[in-house]
C-alpha cells in the first residue's frame, strides 16, 4: 500500500468521541470500499500505525483484532498484516451530535445504534450545547457522512442555530428533540411538543397535585432547556388555578411543607431529594416530586419518583428507521406521565 493511499483511507477524528479502535475499523473498511485499499495490501505494523496516527498499540492492536475477526484483514508471520477481502457491504456514515451526555440521550443513543445495526457506521460527537463548539466540529470533520443528526439544544447563541447548522447539506440534516426556527420544514426531525406535553401530562396528575399550596418549576438559569416547557407549565398553572413559581436556583431556594417540585435536571432531584430528608419531610406527603425525563432508577428510588417524559427509546427507534427506509419526515415522540408515591 502506498503512502498516499494510506493517508486517504486511515484517518482519526480527535474530536469524536466514538472510541478510536471502532474509528480504526470503519476507515479501513472506508478504505477497501472506496478502492484506496486493494486485497493483498500491506498494512502498517500495530508501532507503526500506533506512531503514525498518535495513538496507542493497545488501541491498533484492538482495531486490528475486531478487523481480524470481520475477516477484512489476515496476517501471516513475517508478513504482518494485509487486506484479505474487498467485498465489503457498503454501510451508511452517520455523524450523531448530542449537545450533553446523559442518562436519556444514553437511551436514544444505544436504541438508534441498534436499530441501524449492522447498516451504519456511527461516529459520536458532544458539543456541551456550546453552538461554537458545534460550529468548530462540523468545520472540523475529516470525512463525510451520509446524514448528520443533531440534538440542537444550546445554553447561549441560539439565533446563530440557522446558520450553523446551515454548514450540513439539507437532505442529510435530521433534527432530535425540536424544531429549528430557520430551518426548512423539509428536514427530518424526530421532536417533542414541549408545550404541549407537561401541559397535558401534568394534567394527568391533578388529583394527587391538589394536595399541594404551591407547584415550582425548577428550570435552572442559563440551561439549554426548552422555554416552551416553561409555557407549558404556566398554562397548566393558570388553566386550573394553582400557585406557581419558576425557580431558577434551587440552592438558594428553601424546602418547605405543602409544595411540589417539577426538577429538569438530575442534580436539582438529588439537591431536592438531600434537602427534604434534612428538614425530615418525607417525600409524597409532605412535598411531592415529579422529575422530567424517565430513566431506570426513578422506578426504584424511594419507592418511586413520578416522571413526565418523552419516549426516549422510541425516540432513538423512529430516528434510525427514518434514516434505514430512505423516508423523508417529521414525528412527535409520545410523552408520557408515570405515577408513583413521590407526589
């Protein structure tokens, strides 16, 4: 194998954080597709290609083993290795953007992987939901993908959305979570009506929030959640008369009898939680708690926190069969309230 294709067919995006050995693997298999690797070509020695890409032998060596192992290379001794085979199936690139990792976003992204299967190569990438940091990435990427998907959630910046995102061609852009002011309605999106959905969720909980004085919304200053949830909520409120607030720092806010706290964020339900056991009240009777976004141990924690919460699985699901069946749409994720003791 030559130098230059070489360089053409094996490169490492320091940037992803898809694991470098599974990066190692799609370029070579990148390379024997696009004929830069021919069988019987003469690969670089694991020091070798460990010096030339700045990586460790622990990774090439892993990469190497997972090619191995697809039967894309062999080896012999005093040979090292080579490409053994060039029909290689043809796979999707598909460059995921999730703007923070989480419990959820972990849900949407092992649901979208394994829905694709074996179709799709799958780079990953987290921008911290910084729009620069969103910016710099796409400016960045070293290979193109056949679709591009975007959590767009940014704390700051989001008028600048439009025209970052206007940097992936249109028919390879798919939207996760929401639409984008801005952006032409011919693009794939996979959203939640976050609007619509605490509103109508909350409504599901209305006997047991009648036991209540005051509901709070804890939806913490400079965060990249949706305003619409915050609507939602202020509709929900006035619609059926309860006393509300918008608690923009619950460190600062005192626990106290007779309230219900909505927390977005994981920590507000461990700060609510921590609070509430010091002061000695005890969670479904003296406060109520209802946590947005459902994950697995919500089902178990003090025997149950109430969530409202997108179907994230689903969501994941529905993305991935999109991308697989070539359609071009936009769908609502369902939303769903779960009951438990906590309110």
């Amino acid at each position: 194998m030559s130098s230059s294709s070489f360089n053409k067919s094996i490169q490492i995006n320091d940037f992803s954080s898809t694991p470098k050995y599974i990066q190692l693997v799609d370029a070579v298999i990148d390379g024997v597709r696009n004929n830069y690797l021919k069988q019987g070509d003469i690969l670089p020695s694991i020091n070798e290609l460990s010096i030339y890409l700045d990586i460790s032998r622990d990774t090439v060596e892993k990469g190497y083993k997972q090619l191995k192992s697809l039967g894309v290379i062999s080896s012999t001794p005093g040979k090292g290795y080579f490409v053994a085979k060039t029909d290689v199936a043809k796979k999707l690139k598909i460059a995921l953007f999730l703007n923070k990792l989480s419990a959820h976003k972990k849900i949407v992204y092992d649901a979208f992987a394994k829905e694709l299967g074996d179709e799709a190569s799958l780079d990953l990438f987290v921008y911290n939901s910084d729009i620069s940091h969103l910016r710099r990435l796409l400016l960045n990427l070293n290979k193109q993908y056949d679709r591009y998907v975007v959590f767009p959630h940014f704390k700051e910046g989001r008028d600048q959305a439009p025209e970052v995102l206007s940097l992936i061609p249109e028919e390879k852009l798919m939207l996760l979570g929401k639409h984008i002011d801005g952006i032409s309605d011919n693009v794939d999106c996979v959203y939640e009506n976050y609007e619509k959905d605490i509103y109508e969720a909350l409504e599901k909980f209305l006997e047991p929030l009648s036991r209540y004085q005051m509901i709070k919304l804890v939806f913490p200053d400079h965060s990249d959640y949706p305003k619409a949830i915050i609507k939602g909520f202020y509709k929900f409120c006035n619609q059926y008369a309860f006393d509300h607030i918008l608690v923009g720092n619950l460190a600062k806010e005192p626990i106290k009898k007779g309230e219900c706290y909505i927390n977005l964020a994981e920590d507000d339900l461990e700060l609510i939680l921590e609070k509430s056991i010091k002061k000695g009240l005890k969670i479904g009777k003296d406060i109520g708690v209802i946590s947005y976004n459902e994950t697995a141990l919500k089902k178990f924690i003090l025997n149950g926190i109430a969530t409202i919460s997108t179907d994230f699985d689903l969501m994941g699901k529905y993305a991935a069969q999109i991308i697989k069946n070539q359609e071009k749409k936009q769908v609502e994720v369902p939303f769903y309230a779960n009951y438990r003791p906590s309110i």
